[in-house]
DNA sequence: TGTTTATTTGTGTCATCATACAAATATTAT
DNA sequence: ATAATATTTGTATGATGACACAAATAAACA
C-alpha cells in the first residue's frame, strides 16, 4: 500500500525513465522540456522563422538576455537534438532540424490519435 | 546596445508572453511545461493506456506519490485543456481530451515543417 | 607575440516547482 | 448527526532552473 514512510525522500533515484511507457511516440520529458521553456521556445521560433542557420550573437540581439544565456539555451536544445551547430571560424551557428523536429511532434499526434477509443482501427 | 544594468531583475515582469511568436501553430509554453513533468507525462500516458476515465485514486496507484501530488498534476493538465474532469459522486473521474491534444501536436508539427527551406510550396 | 571578437563555462542568486504531510472540503453511508 | 471516503488545498522543504556577471577558451588578426 506504499504507506508514504518516506518523510523527505531523495532525488538522485527519482527520474531516471527515460522511454516513459508502453505508448510509442510519447517524446522524452526532457526533450519537452527543452522546448517548453519560454526563452527557448522563442529562439526555436525565430530560427524557424530566419529560415538560415546563425550565429549566437546574431540570435541574442532579438533577445533581453545576456550571450552566455543564449548559448546554454542553444546548448540544451542541440543536446535534445533539436538543433545542429556549425562551427565556422570563432562563429558557430546554429540550424533547425526540422525532421527530426516535426517527426517526433507528429509521432506524438498520432499516438495520442490512436488511443483515442472513438476512433475505428481504419479511419 | 542593452547595456545590462540589470543585476539581478525581478521575475514578475519576465514571461507574460503568451502567444509566442509570429508563427502560427506554435503552442504556448505553459502548454509544453505541462505535459514536460515526468510524473504528468506518465499520467496522461497512462490514461492514454487505460482508455477509460479514472478517478483520482484509481490514478495514483499506479505512480509512488502521494494522492495530494497526483491531484496537483490533474489540475494543471486540465487547466491545460488537456484533459477532462468530471465529477460523480465523491469521485472525479480524469479523461484524456483526444482531439485538442493532439491538433496541438500535429499543428506544431505542420508548423515546423512548413519553414523548412527544403520544403517546396507545394510538396 | 599580443589583441580583439565569439562562444562557452564557472559561480552565485532568486524563482519556480515537485513533493510530503496535514488540514479542509465534499459526498455518501450509518 | 457521525463516520468514512475522495479530493483538494495549505504549507514547508529540497531540487531544479533561468539568469547575470566574470572568467576561460578559441579563433582570427595586428
């Protein structure tokens, strides 16, 4: 009956799921975290809307941040695969990666669509 | 140049922002924030599963924290619109709301994919 | 060499959040 | 009315995270 006797319990053993169920298509926690944090969504966003790889201090000026913030935000979207960064010279710039992006989104859609009990095996 | 006066700003002003950006179909952060959690994801995941609405008790079985926590996370997916809450009796009984949540999903999607330059007009 | 510029990383601070436990509320049954 | 059960809400705590600023790293150039 899990009788809570953990007062205060520690965390280091707590979220290690990583696949979160038996539904495939259902995205990685972290990876929605990566892009449910407003300043990062933004960043997302403009990239999508500049349509061309850029640099980080190009991607700062659109943003009341300091660099060194937008380069970890950057740095946590690649890690999530989100984005891909070119080094040229001292620049680096940073890219949508748009497949990969949309795929995982869609693949979300249609596992949510295919629990749906309304919803005929071919519909 | 924002020169960065601010050494260490107050967080009420911060992130209002709501609609995100200019391009359509991106869905506002507190949106991704809710379904970011790993413990919610695991419950709308599980309610996916189950295919039937449960009640709040029913829910909190099947995850190794308090029923005060899962009611918690409850509200803040419905508040999401993402999922329904319906009460009978004592009880609240917790559906997944199908369409809403993934015409999210899939919009983002067709967002995404839509500002990829690759992408012709009509392909 | 040293200097400038772009980016990342170290560090401290404040805010937010996930959680447990207790208390309050609501509903049904005795 | 009292008791039992389901859920929500109050509150404190520890963890995480976003941020600014400084320092470190890296690359181009004098």
């Amino acid at each position: 009956m899990m009788t809570q006797i953990n007062k205060h319990l520690k965390k280091e053993q707590k979220n290690e799921d990583g696949g979160c169920c038996g539904i495939p298509g259902i995205p990685d926690p972290r990876f929605l975290k990566a892009v449910s944090d407003s300043t990062r969504l933004r960043i997302l966003a403009h990239l999508l809307e500049v349509k061309e790889p850029q640099m980080v201090s190009d991607i700062t000026k659109n943003f009341p941040v300091d660099v060194s913030v937008v380069s970890r935000h950057l740095a946590i979207l690649r890690n999530e695969g989100i984005l891909l960064a070119e080094k040229q010279g001292k620049e680096v710039y940073y890219s949508v990666r748009y497949e990969f992006l949309s795929s995982i989104f869609r693949g979300f859609a249609n596992a949510i669509e295919l629990c749906c009990p309304s919803k005929k095996k071919n519909e």
